[in-house]
C-alpha cells in the first residue's frame, strides 16, 4: 500500500479558475476527510466522509468549494471561481473506522499546494 | 465544542536538549489523542497516539501521557536531535466524528 496519495502536488492558478483536486486513500479505508492549512497554521477542516456519504462540510466552506466521492474510493475537491485567499495547501486525509476502536489515526497525504494569482 | 490548545512556538533547542510541548484539550466524553509531525512541505505523519486515560504513547523517543484529570497530552523527549526539527500538532478525534487540530509547535534544534 502507498499510502493516500493527492494529486497534483502544486496548482498555480489564475483569479477566477476552477480547480480540482484528487485523493486516492489507502485502499478499504471507509473515511476520507478533506483540511486546509495556511502557513503557520494548523489543519482546517473542511469536509468528511463515511463511504460515499458526505457526512459534514464546514460551515466556513463558502459554496465555491464541492467535494465527491463516488463509489466510496476516490475523492473530488472543486473549487470554483477561485479567489487569492484559497491559496493554501488542501490536505486529504483517510481512517479505517471498525469494530469498537471507532477513533483511529488518519493517515494523511502529502497534500496539494495552491497558489491563486 | 471540541478544540485542542498548544503552546506557541518556534521552540529553539540544542541538541540533546529535553522537550517539552504542552497541549491540553477540550471536549466531552472520552477522545482518542494524536500527536502528528509536519516536515517542510509535507503532509502530517502520525508520531503516536492514546486511546484512554493514563495510557502513554511513545515512538522514535517521545512520549506523551493522557492525562484526564487536567486534560492534557503533553510531548516529552528526553534528548532532541538535529532531525527532529519540524512542526508538530497535537489533535483530538471522538465520538465518531471529525479531528480537531492544534495550531502547531515548530521546533528548531540547533546542532
């Protein structure tokens, strides 16, 4: 197993471009969550899933940004009319949640830089 | 609601140096806690974890203990090396649901 793996590592991007970025997580993990970090920062949360299910979304997340996962593997994060205060970096993360051990590590990706000029 | 707190950094070390980074939390019931590193550029890595009360996580030499009573999840190292600088996060799952994440301790170890 890789790991969980996002791609693309960077995105430079001009004022008003939609993005989309994807997180491939480690295979069978039933949880995939989506954060943002700006520097000097701790990680954001911005959405998770359970499955296919989205099963939360900040209520910071303006509705410029969307997030999929069909089929419960892979995941989608869009962002639309992209603004200069979105340059972060967009981390995805994924768990296994089983049995009584329902809080268990994330295992996170090396994230997806974006840079809004 | 739930939130996590740590002490502000950069924390400056020479090497060898004991560490000490405080974290101490908030949230109802009974959360799993997490220590996560961050290397320039990178994603988090998981450095270790405590499930319950009393229990102590450890790995590569740092240690930390759930402490229930002062809510607190505090990363100990006995002797720091040029390598361990980085950022490190304390973070708090519970209940099912989502993490929550400190804002982060940058360490410098200076040779």
């Amino acid at each position: 197993d890789t790991g969980v793996s996002q791609d693309p590592r960077h995105k430079i991007t001009k004022r008003g471009q939609n993005v989309t970025f994807r997180c491939d997580p480690i295979s069978e993990h039933n949880r995939l969550y989506w954060y943002r970090q700006t520097l000097g920062q701790g990680p954001e949360f911005l959405t998770y899933f359970q499955n296919e299910a989205q099963l939360e979304k900040s209520r910071l997340l303006s509705d410029r940004f969307s997030a999929e996962r069909p089929k419960g593997s892979f995941s989608t994060l869009e962002i639309q009319r992209t603004e200069q205060g979105d340059s972060a970096m967009y981390l995805c993360a994924s768990s296994q949640l089983r049995g009584p051990d329902m809080n268990t590590e994330a295992f996170f990706g090396q994230g997806t830089r974006l840079t809004v000029v | 609601g739930d939130s996590v707190t740590q002490m502000e950094g950069p924390v400056t070390l020479s090497e060898e140096a004991c560490l000490t980074i405080n974290c101490t939390y908030t949230a109802t019931g009974y959360p799993s806690l997490f220590w996560y590193v961050q290397y320039p550029g990178e994603g988090l890595q998981l450095l270790l974890k405590a499930t319950k009360a009393d229990d102590k996580g450890s790995n590569k030499g740092f240690e930390a203990t759930y402490r229930k009573e002062t809510t607190s999840f505090h990363l100990e190292k006995g002797s720091v090396q040029v390598s361990d600088s980085a950022v490190y996060f304390c973070a708090l799952v519970h209940n099912f649901n989502k993490f929550y994440f400190g804002s982060g301790t940058k360490l410098n170890v200076k040779p």
